[in-house]
C-alpha cells in the first residue's frame, strides 16, 4: 500500500508487496527477497553493492491500459514488462509510475532492475553518512485504468479575513483513449463544485482549476491534527470513470519577521532528525516502526521531525498528518563535493528530484516548510547561485510553505540572506571545544550581521555521539552515554534559553548505518548520535531531551 488509505473507490488496485525472485547480475544466485525490503537482509547479498533484478508474474483478467506505482527503489530502476524496457527512474527516495497504455489480458513477466552502485550516472547518491541500500524498498502497486484518469491533485488553501478558507484545486487529467464530454467532480470538508471537461483525444493531458469557499473549518496543528477527505470523480455519461482520494489539513504556516506562526500563532518547534534505517529492515521500514518512532518522539516532547536528508515514505508522511507532527522535509542532498555540484548531470537530478518532492508530498499538512542542499558550498559566489536556484525553484512549484537549508559554513556563509528560515548545524563541546551558550551567541552576532537579521532562526543539527551500552561514570569520556547526555543537556538549556531560536532538531533520532567508505570516521560503521540505538533502544540522553522538551513545551504542544 503506497499510502495509509484507499486513495481510490472505483479505480481497481491491486498490491504487488510480497515475495518476488532476485537474481544477482553475473551470478548463478537465484533468491527470493520481500517487497519492499532491502537486499542486504538476504545471507548472500549482505554487502552486495551492485545490480540485481527482481521478476515476478502478474495476470490481467482483460485487455486495458496498466498503471505501475512504486514508491521507491533504490536507487535506479529499470522497469521491463514482458521483457521489454518500459521505465526508467533514478533516486531511492521518491516514487514513480509506468504507465502502458495498452496491455493484453493473461500472464504477464514483470521485472525491476535494480543498481545501487555509485557510478559518474550517480550524483545525489555517493558514499555518504547513511547507508544506500539495495533493492525494491517502498510499496509496489497495479492499477488497472479506463479509457481516462485522475493523474493528480494539487490542494492549496488560504485563509480569509472572515476566518474561512478559500481552496484552490488543481486537478490533472489524462485520456487513454478518446473520450467524449465528462464531468469533474471534487468534495471536502461538505463542499463540492462540478467541472464540465471537454473531449479529450488519446493521450492528451488536460489540466483544471477549480476554486471554493469552505467554512466551519477545524484548523490543523499538533495538539488537533485534524484532517479532511478530499474526493475528486471523474464521469461519463453517468457512469464514473476513474476516482482519486486525498487527505488535507487546513491551516496557515507563515514567516513573520523573525517568528514562524502556524495558524498565525508563533510555534518552538521541538524536533528530531530521523533518518530511515532500522538495524533489522535497513530503510523499508513499516508503518508499525515507523509510527513506534513517532511515539517514541512524542514521548521525549517532540512536535516536528525533519527528514534528514530526503524525501521521506508517504505513509511516514501520513502518520505525522495524522498524529500531528511539524515536517521539515528536504529534497535529496547531503555534503556533497564541489566537482559533484558542478556536474551538469547534479543539476539535472536535484531539480528533478524537487520537482518529484513537491508534487508528491504537497498536499500533506504536516509539511511545515522545504529545505535544499543541507551543509553544501554555500561560502562560494558558485554556492551562491546553486542555492538561490533551488530555493527559488521550490518557491515556484510551491509558494505556500518557507524554504530553508542546513548550514555548517560558520562565521563565512554567503547565503544566508536566501531562504526564509535561517539554519544552523552545530555541535558545541563535540566537534567544537566551547560551551555551547557561548557558541552560539556568538554565531548569531556574526550571522545577524551577515544576512540573517530579520529572519527566524531554527538550530536544525544539534548533539552527540556515544556506542549503545559503553559507560564511565566517572570520566565521563567521549562515546559514553554519560557523556552524550551531558553535552546534550548543556546544549538544549543554551538553544531553549535564546530568544532568537525559533526551535531546534536534535541530531538525531536513531543510530543509522553508515556506507562502508565511512567506517574509519564512524565507530560501528554506524553514525552513534542517536539518542536512541539502531533497534530504538533508549540511550540514557532519553532523559534529558524529555525533560527539557517537555518543560518547554508544557507538556502539551500547540
């Protein structure tokens, strides 16, 4: 299942989840591996980095166009269909479709291609500080379409001075054969409105614009994350062709000087950095961990989370809809070198993968803002303009949410005065010898003078690091959970203490898996700062983040 609810009545789906073949490339190894799942839980691919290909049959009960949906592969994929090359998509973090216009009825071959190597077709995926998996790693599905379909909805509302909400409904459609006059019909929170649509001929793409008013609205925020229905229907001659359902929120997320609101009322944001990885299943989590994980949050104090460093599963996404946690999600860029952002091919891949975000994720109301190339050049006139044209491409594809990015460049950053939201990583009494009120005052002296005046303030990397299980409470040495919980609770009462913060995210949630050209930097092969362990395992830092998160917040978000 792509989402955590029926996203169509009408349209017939069926799950492609379960047990397929795998066969390791230039081997004689033919395996049975889950979807989704990571290849490296398999014995014989445990450190396989390489290409493999997953096969399974599929039947069609009659002739017909054929959609495929994955949620993500990681982290190319070649998609065949009865043998034939049909799709090809490339970044393990956002999803994708094939579509076959006509398929016959009977058996059909089914085949993924899988290559998580890192190769000069690769720039967003390098050896980096988490690990890039192998294989089919987020839900696959089959729909089965009429003559046409709802491609897409796009949902934006806006807040009127009467206290209403004026919806803005974009809504995309696309004919598989030609079609004569039809009707367009949407719905949310009682309110409804019909759209005449003209004939379409195969293969055209139409896109429409249907405005409303809703009132009686119970807005969305942490303390009553409250969701809507939004159904749209597609109908011909009485008959409804196709159907698609989305959930919304109502409420406003703005920038006022140097505050965020939400709902026009300021918000401190309390959040972690989580990555998707679990000791066990690598990053094909299931909703049951991930909700555990939110739970685990909520119950330190947290109200936000942000996706570190990409777009995240949309059923993930639905949970913080529905439980009420503030999202920072980012597109798919972290620390990257110089000569990969010069690539031509960088440029190509990162606004892509923007666009998919966007256009994917939008209509959550979790997401509280966007965020681009966390801790890349931005100390360089080159950094300058990568950074003012992925902002001001994410502004584009949506102007209803603050953009922001993650820097480390202290005391020479040149970009500041770009996003909305300034952000700082750092990490005081760990990477820095010095304590961290007096770290930070004076980063925000310099950073005040440098183009962040005026703009709030979130610190969106924070912490330390220390190994599951080793302790010295005497010493209270480096790695040891004595002295993770210490450095966190200094750093948490300096950041909660400054007015100027709007919020913070711990770094990070759990401990996550490395790729293996960073295991000389990462004891365990694993990025310890955690506070948490691999299998959510609570470290004794637990305790001072519940603490000072929750006297924060009074115990109850808002």
């Amino acid at each position: 299942m792509i989402r955590l609810f029926r996203e169509h009545e009408t349209r017939r789906v069926y799950s492609l989840d379960g047990l397929w073949q795998l066969q390791r490339e230039n081997r004689a190894l033919d395996l049975r591996a889950l979807v989704p799942g990571v290849w490296e839980r398999l014995p014989e691919l445990a450190d396989w980095r390489g290409v493999a290909t997953y096969s399974r049959n599929v039947r069609l009960e009659a002739d017909g166009p054929v959609l495929l949906r994955f949620g993500g592969v990681s982290h190319t994929a070649e998609v065949l269909w009865d043998g034939e090359a049909v799709g090809r998509h490339y970044n393990a973090f956002t999803g994708f479709e094939v579509l076959l216009t006509q398929s016959s009825a009977g058996e059909h071959l089914l085949q993924v291609r899988v290559d998580n190597r890192f190769t000069e077709a690769s720039t967003l995926h390098i050896p980096n500080d988490y690990m890039t998996y192998g294989g089919i790693t987020r839900p696959v599905e089959m729909h089965l379409l009429r003559q046409a379909r709802i491609a897409h909805m796009t949902f934006r509302a806006e807040e009127t001075d009467a206290g209403s909400f004026s919806v803005s409904l974009e809504v995309e459609l696309q004919a598989l054969a030609d079609c004569g006059p039809m009707l367009l019909s949407a719905c949310v929170a009682g309110t409804g409105v019909e759209c005449d649509v003209l004939p379409l001929r195969r293969g055209e793409i139409k896109t429409l614009h249907l405005s409303f008013d809703v009132n009686g609205i119970e807005r969305w925020c942490p303390a009553n994350p409250r969701l809507y229905t939004l159904d749209a229907r597609l109908q011909a001659e009485g008959c409804t062709v196709d159907d698609l359902r989305d959930r919304v929120g109502f409420r406003t997320i703005k920038v006022e000087g140097t505050r965020i609101e939400l709902n026009r009322r300021p918000v401190k944001i309390l959040g972690f950095n989580r990555h998707e990885d679990h000791g066990q299943l690598g990053c094909a989590m299931t909703p049951e961990l991930m909700e555990h994980d939110l739970q685990l949050m909520r119950s330190m104090g947290a109200n936000a989370v942000r996706t570190c460093h990409y777009p995240n599963d949309a059923r993930f996404l639905d949970l913080c809809d529905e439980m009420g946690f503030m999202v920072w999600e980012e597109h798919h860029a972290r620390a990257l070198p110089g000569e990969i952002l010069r690539k031509p091919l960088f440029s190509e891949q990162i606004a892509k993968c923007n666009e998919e975000m966007i256009r994917q994720h939008a209509n959550h109301p979790s997401i509280c803002m966007w965020g681009v190339l966390n801790e890349c050049e931005t100390e360089t006139e080159f950094g300058r303009e990568l950074y003012a044209r992925n902002l001001g491409q994410l502004r584009k594809l949506d102007p209803t949410r603050p953009v922001t990015f993650a820097t480390c460049r202290h005391y020479t950053d040149l970009c500041l005065d770009l996003p909305d939201i300034v952000s700082w990583n750092i990490y005081p009494q760990w990477y820095e010898d010095e304590p961290a009120a007096e770290f930070l005052r004076r980063l925000l002296v310099w950073s005040d003078a440098h183009g962040a005046a005026g703009r709030p303030v979130l610190i969106s990397e924070i912490g330390a690091g220390a190994i599951p299980g080793y302790h010295d409470p005497l010493r209270r040495g480096k790695w040891s959970e004595e002295r993770q919980a210490d450095i966190l609770r200094d750093q948490l009462r300096a950041v909660l203490a400054d007015k100027r913060v709007s919020g913070v995210f711990i770094w990070q949630f759990a401990d996550v898996r490395v790729d293996e050209e960073w295991a000389m930097r990462r004891p365990r092969t694993m990025n310890n700062k955690g506070v948490v362990d691999e299998y959510r395992r609570p470290k004794m830092c637990c305790e001072a983040v519940r603490d000072l998160f929750t006297r924060e917040s009074g115990g109850n978000n808002k």
